[in-house]
C-alpha cells in the first residue's frame, strides 16, 4: 500500500515511555489506513523500537531526524524507529548483530515546497511496505482532531 497524496488519514500514534537505550517492542497497534492492515510503530525515546512486521506495512512517526529500518533478527524480520541521537552507538551494534535490510531518515526528504505552503502543522512519517520498499510521508495535521492530509510521499532506498 502506498499512502496517496491528496487522501486523508485518521492516524495516531502516540509515544510510547519506557525505552532503555536499546531495543525494546513497545506501544504497537494494528490498524487500518485506506482499506489495508497496517502496524502503527510508536517512536520512544531513548529506544529502538521495533515491530516484527508480520508480512503487514508499518508506519511509525513523528520523524524529526530519527531512523527508520528494516533487518533480521533472529530468523524475523523487524521494522524500527531508532531515537537519535542517543541510540545511534545501539543502534551501530544493532546493525553489527543482525543483517540490515534498509535504513533512511523520512526527515531528510522533506520536499521545500511543503514547508512554504504549510497551513496546519507538519507530521512525517516514515512507511515500510510488506515488500521492504520505503517511504516517507509528509502530511498536514488540521486544527483539531487526528486527520492528517497527505501531501507528499517520497520514496527513498
């Protein structure tokens, strides 16, 4: 599934407490967004935050300079949300232990022209299909409620 610009999602994924500067499974929700199964991965902090994503796509978020990846470990595959700056020396061992599949940063996508036509406030998320391909997404939250507008989804790797 990829997220459709123009298209408006009910979304909330809230933060979840309890990271320990390494990798923890905290605060997953399974959801629907336009018709598909999704996992909603929540960003902690000081956390890797990870899903085994059980052949479903994971969107997690807010992104403001964090990484969002895709490895195997121990025979599954899992998809994170890695805290930055105070889990980047975890997350290297991490990566050492296990065989990455892919990482970005759905922040460093971020398109000018979104920034310039901003009316509400911005939400980035990062998007990881059931195919390992990856996304960032750049929505505009409205004045109340958890409706975001897509505005832009980039894809990236």
């Amino acid at each position: 599934m990829m997220l459709k610009e123009g298209s408006t999602i009910d979304v909330s994924i809230p933060a979840a407490a309890g990271g320990a500067g390494n990798e923890c499974k905290l605060g997953v929700k399974e959801s629907k967004l336009q018709g598909e199964p999704v996992l909603l991965l929540p960003w902690v902090g000081n956390g890797i935050n990870y899903t085994e994503s059980e052949g479903k796509d994971v969107l997690s978020g807010p992104f403001t300079g964090c990484i969002m990846a895709v490895y195997k470990r121990s025979g599954s595959r899992r998809v994170c949300h890695v805290a930055t700056p105070e889990c980047k020396d975890a997350w290297a061992k991490v990566k050492a232990e296990t065989q990455l599949v892919k990482e970005f940063k759905p922040s460093d996508h971020l398109p000018d022209a979104i920034t310039k036509s901003l009316k509400g406030g911005l939400v980035i998320y990062g998007h990881v299909t059931s195919d390992d391909k990856c996304y960032a997404v750049f929505g505009e939250r409205g004045k109340s409620g958890t409706a975001v507008k897509i505005l832009r989804t980039v894809r990236v790797n």
